[in-house]
C-alpha cells in the first residue's frame, strides 16, 4: 500500500542531503579497502583477538542490560515514587554523557583505588583492566538504551491488559510473566539488539577504564583506533567488518520493532 | 451479611457512593458520563484505591481500615467495553487464562476453557488469535474468560457499547441468559441494558447515588429528573391537589388517590404529548402547559422538541407544520390517562 505524500518538494531535497551526507563517509571508506589484501589483514591474530573479544563482551554487556534494565524499565513505567523522574533522568544520563567521563566515574567506583575497588581488592578481585571492566563498561553505556525503549513500550501498551488479567486471578507474577513480558518481547529484543549494538561500538569508557591489553580488553574499536598508526590498511579493513556487523544489527533492529508496531496495532 | 456491602469516596474525582448488592442478583448502574461508573466498578475490582471507605464481599473485606486485598484475591472479574483479549495468546489459552492463574493443570484449564466457549457458541474460534475476531466474537470470548475464572462478582463495564449494532441484540440475550443468579453489576448508559438484565438499578449522577431500587419501579416511577431523562420520560414534580398535581410549571391533571397535599411526581411519555404553535381548547380530562421551545434535536425518525420542563416527540411532518424555532411559545397538551401519577 503507498499514500500520496505531503511532503514538499525542499524538505526531500534537505533530506536527501542528510542521507547523503551519512553514506558518503561509509562509501568514500570502501573505496579505500585494499580488497587483495583484505582477509590477509582481518585474519590477522590481533584483529581476531579483539574481534571475538568485542563480540564475546558485547553479547556478555547484552545479557547484563535484559537482566538489570528489564526490572529497572518495569519500575519506572509501572510504579511512581518520589524523585522518579531525577532517578529516570540520571539511568538515562549515559545516553549524553561523553564516554570518557563514563570510564572515570567507573573508575572512580570500582578502580583499584576507588569506591569500591578497595573492598574488592580485599576480596582478591580486581576489575579494572580486565575483561569484566569491558564489561562493565559497556553495559553502563549501553544500559538507556534498553531502558529507554522498554519503557516506552511499557506506556504504550498501557496497563490495561495487566488489569484484567490481575481480576482473573492472576498473582502480580503471573501477570509478568505471562501477560506483560509477552506483550513486550519484542522491545526487549529491539533494545536488547540497539544494547548490543551500542556496546559494539564503544570506545571512551572501555579505553579509561579497561584499558588496551590485546586479547583482554582491547575490543575491536580500540584495536583499529591503534592499527591506523602503524598500519592503515588493516584499520579500514576491519572498520569495514564493523560496518558490515553494525548493519546486520540496524537491520535486525527494524525487523523487531516492526514486529513490535504490528503486534500493538 | 450476604453480597457486597460498598462505601467509599474518591475526593479526586467527587466520588462518595454507598451501595449494597445482595448475593444472586443483578444491579445496573445508570449515569451519564463522569457521574462516577467507571470508578466504581475500579474500586471493586482493586485498581483504584478509595481516600476512605470500606467495602466486603460476604464477610470477606475489599478494602478499608489498615485493609487492603489486591485484586486477583477478590474473585471479581472485570468486563469492559473492549474485550482486552491477550493478543499473544490463542482465543482457548485466553478463556484458560483463569482457571490456569488459579492453579489448575494446563488440561484441566483448557477443559473448562473449551466449556465456557461453547456456552458463549464461540467453540470454533478456539484456535484462532484475538486478531483475527470481529468485535463481536471477541466480546464472546470475553465473556467466556471471565466467567471461566468463576468469579463470585461479576463487573461489566458497559459490556455492549463498544459493539456493531447488529450483534448486540445477540449479545444482550447470551448476557441475559449467563447472568441468571449470578451477583453482577452492570455499568450502562442503555436504559435497554438495564431492562433485560438487572434486578436493581443504581442511577449514579455526579459522585453519589441519586435513587435505587427494582428496575421496572425505578425507570417506570422515576423519582429525579435525571432518572427520568435517562428512562426517556418527562418527570414533573409538585404536590398533589384534587384531580391532579400542582407542579411549577402548572397543574397536571390526573387520577390521584394520593393524600392532597403530599409530594408526588406525574410521569408523562413525550410520545403522548400533542404540541399546539396556538392555545388549545382545554377539554375536560386533558391537561394543557405552556412552555417555551428551547431546543429541536432529530432523534432518528422523530424530532424532539424540548422546553425548560418538558419535552415531546414529534414526527418531522408535525414539527414542520409547527414551525416553531428556539423561543417560540408553545402548548403541550396530554390526557389524564398518559400521566402516571405517584407520591415521592
């Protein structure tokens, strides 16, 4: 089905302009991959190292935003206590702040010498540095961005179907897991793939707080950052294995939240 | 004591009503639009908290003093004008909803699910998706997993309103026939509703109770105007003199064995009314009013013409014939034998 657009014709013109101004970058990029040479440099051990380390942290940061953003989603939708929205705004905070500033504030908590580095440290734990800070790092930006769609899913639907099912018996669990994770399955999944995707890409807070030991925390984005001094081929080549995966993820995104609009309409 | 004794006030919403409603039978709520309906079947059913009140249910209390009892321990099932079946769930797994949520097998639940759906005659829609339902059968199912929950009270919120015209006759009469001997309470603005499926009726108008009691009593005797309006007739209000009622807006004539000087109130069909431009000739046994025409509003194949007091009915013809616009003088005119008079 297609409607007559009301569009004027500027505001395509101004719009073909930004989708131009997006591609361009990406395609002027391909036109720079030494194609004779390009699975030679992304097989390299380093760049397969910090591949399988990106993905492994990523899919691991993934499953820390479900487990803590799905609660944190279904409390801020659902309920309302005093200074929830300073508490929304501050869980969303990530989303604006500069990720650099993001790996000195987990520093600062959990560092060797920070907040709660020390009682760690007691404990024989170290985090930073290590794969757990990628992690953490990671699900610490990528956190909103769950939260942020589930959320607004949650409002969406309403709490009307949650109503009746409470009035047929349902406990305030059943009602959940059976009727209200259901109905928001697929914006945990589109937030759970836009988490995945955000966590893939980051840079600032993984840098300062994980550092970039190859194999242990330096993550794909800080292995090309590094590359393109000493090797730029190598650099673009795997910035190109980024796009390709970053695209996979955008297109699996508008697959779910299409499923999420028909199955609210 | 037996039934549902409820008292409760909602200042947000200027809500203070008292209500009683004996085990087995039926009670419609009748109001216009914010009078308080909706918030009443809330507070029933647990999703509204009252500022103050209390409420029980055959001893076992709702709400009330340092007491509050969350809704899927009430065994009250809400009915609302939109099904609100599951989307993700088979029309079979929504009516097995209840008994399943009550801790039935999943065999057990979806047995009694595909009883209740037979009752409802919606046993072939089992398999298929809330999506793929007219609003008339998704409103089957409702019913169906609603009564499969086997609730002791049952709330329906304007049940028919959001449905097709053509079904709800059906529907009305499959409500009819499920809500035999079971307590409910039915929020309606159909004086129809409240005919064919209650036993009492509450008519609610801006936060409290305005009158109560049997149906037929209630809408055929109204004893507020608002009552009256909503049951279609013209209710004039006075006190009773010898042949008739003295009322404000002058004397209706009429058969009385009521004591003269008692209150009463003259209950008159706007149908019966014969409307004058010019001063009839008043005949003995008639009463003749004049009134000013305030208002001429088409409802479906007759006009009617409303005055501050009174308002009739007439075919599009006669009121063509009339002429009469807003402002206009006018006499309404009806015979004793249309007026139903009788003490307050």
């Amino acid at each position: 089905m297609t409607t007559l657009s009301a569009v004027p014709r500027w505001i395509v013109a101004i719009a073909a302009i930004g989708a131009i101004f997006v591609l361009l970058p990406l395609v002027a990029m391909t036109t720079r991959v030494d194609w004779g040479q390009f699975f030679p440099l992304i097989a390299s051990p380093a760049s397969r190292d910090a591949l399988l380390l990106s993905l492994r942290t990523s899919l691991a940061a993934t499953a820390v935003c479900v487990v803590l953003g799905v609660p944190m989603s279904l409390v801020l939708a659902r309920t309302t206590f005093p200074g929830q929205r300073i508490v929304r705004a501050l869980v969303l905070l990530p989303l604006v702040l500069p990720p650099v500033i993001g790996g000195i504030a987990l520093l600062a908590a959990y560092g060797r010498m920070g907040l709660l580095g020390r009682t760690f440290e007691v404990l024989g734990i170290q985090i930073a540095f290590s794969t757990t800070a990628v992690v953490l790092a990671q699900s610490f930006v990528a956190l909103p961005f769950l939260v942020l769609s589930l959320e607004g899913a949650l409002r969406i639907i309403g709490t009307r179907y949650e109503a009746v099912a409470a009035t047929l018996g349902a406990r305030p669990s059943t009602v959940l897991w059976r009727v209200t994770l259901p109905l928001v399955l697929p914006a945990i999944l589109s937030g759970a793939v836009l988490s995945f995707a955000r966590a893939l890409g980051e840079f600032g807070a993984t840098l300062t707080f994980a550092g970039s030991l190859q194999g242990v925390t330096r993550t794909l984005p800080l292995e090309i950052y590094l590359q393109r001094e000493t090797d730029p081929d190598a650099a673009v080549a795997l910035a190109l294995v980024l796009v390709v995966v970053s695209l996979l993820v955008v297109g699996l995104t508008l697959r779910t939240s299409g499923i999420t609009r028909r199955s609210i309409l | 004591m037996t039934g549902l004794v409820f008292r409760a006030r909602v200042a947000a919403r200027r809500f203070e009503v008292s209500l009683d409603v004996p085990e087995g039978t039926t009670v419609a709520v009748l109001g216009p639009n914010g009078a308080g309906k909706s918030t009443l079947l809330e507070l029933v059913a647990g999703l509204l908290r009252p500022d103050s009140g209390a409420a029980d249910w055959q001893g076992t209390g709702f709400f009330g003093e340092g007491l509050w009892l969350p809704p899927h321990r009430r065994g009250v099932a809400l009915l609302a004008q939109e099904a609100l079946l599951f989307p993700h769930l088979s029309v079979l797994e929504n009516v097995a909803f209840g008994p399943r949520s009550a801790g039935q097998s999943r065999a057990a639940s979806r047995q009694a699910a595909r009883r209740w759906l037979d009752e409802v005659e919606a046993g072939d829609l089992a398999d298929k998706r809330p999506g793929e339902l007219s609003g008339g059968q998704a409103q089957r199912v409702a019913i169906a997993r609603a009564l499969a929950a086997d609730p002791a009270l049952l709330l329906l919120d304007e049940p028919l309103a959001a449905l097709d015209i053509a079904v709800t006759p059906t529907l009305r009469r499959m409500l009819r026939r499920v809500l035999v001997g079971r307590t409910a309470i039915i929020v309606t603005h159909e004086v129809l509703d409240a005919l064919t499926l209650a036993d009492r009726v509450v008519v609610l108008g801006h936060g409290g109770v305005v009158e109560q009691g049997d149906t037929q009593e209630v809408l055929e005797r109204p004893r507020h105007p608002f009552t009256a309006e909503l049951a279609g007739l013209n209710l004039l209000l006075g006190h009773v003199v010898a042949g008739g009622l003295e009322t404000a807006v002058g004397r209706v004539v009429a058969a009385t064995g009521l004591a003269v000087g008692t209150r009463g109130g003259a209950a008159v069909r706007p149908s019966a009314i014969t409307v004058h431009a010019r001063e009839p000739e008043v005949r003995p046994g008639n009463t003749v009013l004049r009134v000013e025409v305030s208002d001429l509003e088409p409802r479906g194949d007759v006009i009617r013409l409303r005055s501050e007091a009174l308002f009739a009915d007439l075919t599009p013809a006669r009121a063509a014939d009339l002429d009469l616009v807003p402002g206009s003088a006018a006499w309404f005119s009806f015979a004793a034998d249309d007026v139903s008079l009788y003490g307050l």
